[in-house]
C-alpha cells in the first residue's frame, strides 16, 4: 500500500512540472513582445531605456531556460507575479476570489449527489419501469443542455415568472451574511449541479446494475435478507466507489470550468477572473490562474486516486498503471 | 466531464460495418440518434449552399424583434436578422468546427497513442505523461489558452478543441494496442518476420477502430458543446457569422420580451448534442455487448 501512494506521488510530480513549462510555454507563444502585451498602446510611450529598465525587471533580458527557472524558483516561494491590469499581486487576486470558486463547485458537488445517486438507485431497482424511463431521460437532457443554455434559461424562468434577478446586484461574501450569500449562489450551483447529476445518475445506475447482478447479491438474497438491507448494505457500498471517484474528479474540473457560469451569474471567482485576464490581455494573470487550476485539477486527482484505493480493497498495489 | 470510452473486448476481427450499422439502426435510440444527426448535416449543409429562407446576415431594422410569424419562422433579432436563417447557417459554423476539430484530434490522439502504445516503454512513459499533462487543464480554460495564444477565429476554435481532445483519443487508442500487442495473432506476425509498421497497419490498427468510433461520435458532442461555449464568451465564431452559442448570449437580457431569441438556438444545441449523444452511447452498445442496457 505505501508502496503505490509512493509510486502515485512520484508519478504526479512530472506532470506538475510538465504543467509549469506548458503554462510558462503557453504565454511566451503568444505573438509580439510581453512589455508591449503588458503595457497595450501605452507601450509605445516607453523610451529605450525604460523599455530595457522593464525588461530587466521582469528577467526578460534572459534566455528562455533562465526565465523559466527563475519564475518557477519565485512560483515556489509563493510569487505568482504582479497582474499590471489591477495593479495587485496574482496570488493575493488569486486567494481573494478562490473561495467563491470553491464554495461554487462544493455546492454543486452536494446538488448533484442529492439528486443524482438516489434518482441512479431508483432508476437501477426499478430496472425498465416508469422510474427508471424518467431518470434516463433527465440523464439524456442534462448531459445534452449545455450549463449557459440552462443557465440562460433558468435567469428567463427566474425574471419573467418569479421577478428575480439571480445575476444582479453586488456579490457578498458567505462571512458578511451567509442568508444573501447562498441566495445569490444558489442558481448558479443550481445550474452546474443538476448538469453534473445526471452523469452521477448515469454512474449510479450503471455501477448498481453490475453489482446488482452478482452473486454475493443473490447469496444475500437466497438466505432471506429483506430487500433493503440488500440495496443499502451489499449493493450501494460497492457500487458507490465508481461515483467517489466521478465525484473526486468533477469536484476537480469544476474548480477551474466554471469560467462561463460565473460570467453569466457576475460571480468574482476564479473563472472570470481568468475571462477578464483573457480581454485584457493581462498574461502574468492568466499565467497564473491557469497554473493554480491545473496544479488543483492534479492534486485533486492524485487525492481521489489514493482515496479509491483505500476504499476499494480489489485495487492492486503492486500495478501502479 | 470528458472521459475516455472504457478499452472494448480484443478479439482480433474487426467487426462488420455492414451488420454494426444494422444494429445500430434496430435500437430504437440509436434510430433516433441517426435521424437527429442526419438532419443536423442536412440543415448544415443546406446553410452552406446559400439555401435559407432570408440572407443570414442581412439586417432589416424596421423588422427588428418580430415573434415567429410565415415570413420569418423563428422570428427576428434585434437588427431584424432572420433567426432561422442564422439558425441555420450557425449549424454551418458549428459543423465545421465540429467535423474538422475532431478530425484533427482523431488523427493526431490516434497517431500518438498507437506509436506510444506499440513502441512501449520509454516513449510510452513520455508520451502518456504529456497527455497527463493536458489532462490537468479543464476543457474550456485549455481552449481559453490556446483561444488566447492563437486570437479568436473560427480556424482557431478548430484548432482549441483539436488540441483539447487529443489526450483522449491518444489514451483510446493505446489501449487496444497494449492488449493487441499480447495476442497470438500479432505474436506470429511478428514470428513469421512481418515488418513492425506492417503488423501495426495490418492486424493492429482495424482492431483499433471500433473504441475511436464511438469516441469519435461522443467528441463531436462535447466539441460541439465547446465550440458553442466559445462562442457564447465571444472567443469563437467572430460575428456577424452566426454561431449558436453567440446567438445565445446575444438573447441575455432581451429574452424576456424575445423569448424565441433564446428559444431555437438553445435547442439547436440541445437536440444536436443529444443526437450525437444517443449515436454514441448505441454505438458504444453495439460494439461492446459488456454495456449494454447499462446505461
């Protein structure tokens, strides 16, 4: 067992450094140079000596490697860089707007087991009957409606029928007045969740059915166990591991896709921060987001990986594939 | 959330596209996947000879906002341009995104993953761990950043979404090829001296084909959903080209008083993914009997 979780850990490191020279790569491709995609129009303000003054100081007077090295060495003591546009660090901006993010994506993640894992159960219980035809039908729109279309629709529904404006006014924080802070997130988790249940659902269902059809569950029923304890003992134990781990891994992604939900719903997360580094061309911001979610996306992933096998003794220690 | 399709059994005959397709056509799902497709192509294709019911582009101001009617079926916008008719050619658009994306991302995922999965070791290790590396972004934020290295363009969406899909067909591929490459088949190939590219395009790669099918038709729904997800942030589609997602955003704020604005765009999406989408998982079915009614 330590031996995986060490083969694990070990296998994560390469790809949080092949993920560092992506992002570092990724902005360095970006056409023209970084004190003009820094500075826009201004820049041309800039006489020769002040030019080369900010490219010193920004260490773009080195070579490519050099930089690398050095932005990486300064990623690890916790600079992320200075954002130009909002004249702040990136990690202040970062740990600033993090929290809406996350509280974003938990939110989510509870919506959709609360209604995707019984409505998966139901669905697999009840094999073929009106139960079952109406939860795949909701997994078939949920996973085919895009979370903008739902969203959209949802803010159409919320004005026209119930006068409520979910996108309006200014955001408050959980810690300020947790009342309007949930009333003002609600839609939005509302939104990502019920997408995210019904491939909860779908998992549910499917790991249910398989289970379903074993032999330690006929054994359990040949010698008399009433059909709940069946279900809720033997059956749903072993078949929620599948959705642990869809679970672990949507949590994961969320954290850095809900870019369009908190544009549509004015949230200050992480992802429109990044949508606003994007228009203003403010690359030490997107560099720096970009780095953050996906250093979460392979921790995360690493976590739910060890989680799992804990949880399912069937997994093999010794194949660290 | 974007996911590999699981390996189908190794068997070492490719299956009959003739009877797949068969098949495929009795469910009742995967009938009704084929006929959603198929119109979506039709009506795409017909947005790419001219054939709409008004110029997609041109704007009549007098009209502006007019509600379903026999002159305009799924109204107006706020320049009075034909919503079906920009309905229509987004399908184009969308299309052509779509096809030529996932083309690329078949091509190249496919190319890597069965070089990484024959030659093993060494060059697998890298390889895999690249794709890992894409892995880490989530779809949209790695098609902002490339949308953000390229600029935004229809040619650069191809581009973000070919690059966003790659690692999963790379990972598809390498599968059948890892357990492929253990079959007796492939061993006395390579007994009787058969050179290693001819035993990889001969009995390898049509063993290959029927997983990158099914991911093929489940990539040209999340493609289709990114590209209308750029499009709704601006980052896609350039307007005045219509795009679906583009012509969604363009209905915030005035959908309350057009309604039909939000209405036929949105389930343009909708009813195209879920083509896509039941294709995909009847395919899936037909081809690995394992599946079936699992879903």
């Amino acid at each position: 067992m330590l031996r995986y979780l060490i083969q694990r850990l070990l296998m994560a490191i390469p790809t949080l450094i092949g993920v560092t020279v992506l992002v570092f790569t990724a902005i360095r491709l970006v056409p023209g140079d970084s004190i003009t995609a820094m500075l826009g129009t201004e820049a041309g303000l800039l006489t020769q000596t002040q030019r080369a003054a900010l490219e010193s100081y920004f260490g773009l007077d080195k070579g490519p490697v050099q930089q690398y090295f050095s932005w990486i060495g300064n990623v690890f003591r916790g600079d992320l860089g200075y954002s130009v546009r909002l004249g702040e660090p990136v990690g202040d901006l970062i740990l600033r707007r993090f929290p809406v993010t996350l509280q974003l994506a938990l939110m989510s993640v509870m919506i959709a087991i609360v209604v995707g894992v019984p409505l998966g159960i139901s669905s697999a219980i009840y094999r073929d009957s009106a139960i079952d035809l109406t939860g795949r039908l909701f997994a078939l729109i949920g996973l085919a409606a895009p979370n903008f279309l739902v969203a959209t629709v949802l803010i159409y529904v919320l004005s026209v029928y119930f006068g409520i404006l979910p996108n309006a006014g200014n955001f408050t924080r959980f810690t300020d007045d947790p009342v309007r802070n949930l009333s003002q997130m609600i839609f939005p988790a509302l939104t990502l969740g019920l997408a995210f249940s019904a491939s909860i659902m779908r998992t549910t269902r499917s790991a249910m059915l398989e289970v379903l059809g074993m032999d330690y569950i006929r054994t359990a029923r040949s010698k008399g166990l009433r059909e709940k304890i069946v279900i809720s003992r033997h059956a749903f134990r072993n078949a929620l591991i599948p959705v642990v781990t869809l679970t672990g891994i949507e949590f994961s992604y969320l954290l850095g896709g809900t870019v369009i939900i908190e544009q549509i719903f004015a949230l200050p997360g992480l992802g429109r921060l990044t949508l606003n580094a994007i228009a203003q061309r403010d690359y030490a911001l997107i560099q720096g987001v970009t780095l953050f979610i996906a250093c979460n996306v392979v921790i995360i992933n690493l976590l739910v990986d060890i989680g799992y096998a804990i949880i399912d003794p069937r997994i093999s220690y010794a194949d660290g594939s | 959330m974007l996911t590999a399709v699981e390996s189908l059994p190794v068997t070492g005959k490719p299956p009959s596209w003739r009877r797949t397709a068969r098949r495929l056509l009795s469910t009742p799902s995967g009938l009704i996947g084929a006929i959603i497709v198929s119109l979506y192509i039709a009506i795409a294709a017909c947005g790419a000879v001219g054939l709409t019911p008004h110029p997609p582009l041109a704007q009549k101001p007098i009209d502006r906002l007019q509600g379903p009617s026999s002159e305009y079926w799924m109204g107006t916008d706020i320049l009075g341009r034909d919503v079906a008719s920009r309905v229509i050619k987004g399908g184009t658009n969308s299309l052509y995104v779509v096809v030529l994306s996932v083309s690329l991302a078949t091509f190249a995922g496919t190319l890597i993953g069965i070089t990484a999965g024959f030659a093993g070791g060494f060059v697998d290790n890298i390889a895999m761990r690249i794709m890992d590396i894409f892995f880490a972004f989530p779809a949209i934020l790695l098609a902002l950043l490339v949308v953000t290295i390229l600029g935004s363009g229809i040619n650069n969406t191809v581009v973000a979404i070919a690059i966003v899909y790659t690692p999963i067909f790379a990972r598809v591929a390498r599968g059948p090829v890892l357990s492929l490459k253990e079959t007796e088949f492939v061993q006395a190939a390579n007994c009787i001296g058969m050179r290693s590219w001819r035993v990889l395009l001969r009995h390898i790669l049509p063993n290959t084909i029927p997983p990158i099918i099914v991911q093929v038709s489940l990539a040209l729904s999340w493609a289709l959903l990114t590209e209308a997800g750029l499009s709704f942030l601006g980052l896609g589609t350039p307007p005045p080209e219509p795009s679906w997602g583009q012509m969604l955003s363009e209905s915030t704020g005035i959908a309350e008083i057009a309604p039909w604005l939000l209405f036929f765009p949105g389930m343009a999406i909708m009813v195209s993914v879920l083509g896509f989408n039941l294709l995909g998982d009847s395919l899936r079915d037909v081809l690995d009997p394992r599946m079936r009614g699992s879903r």
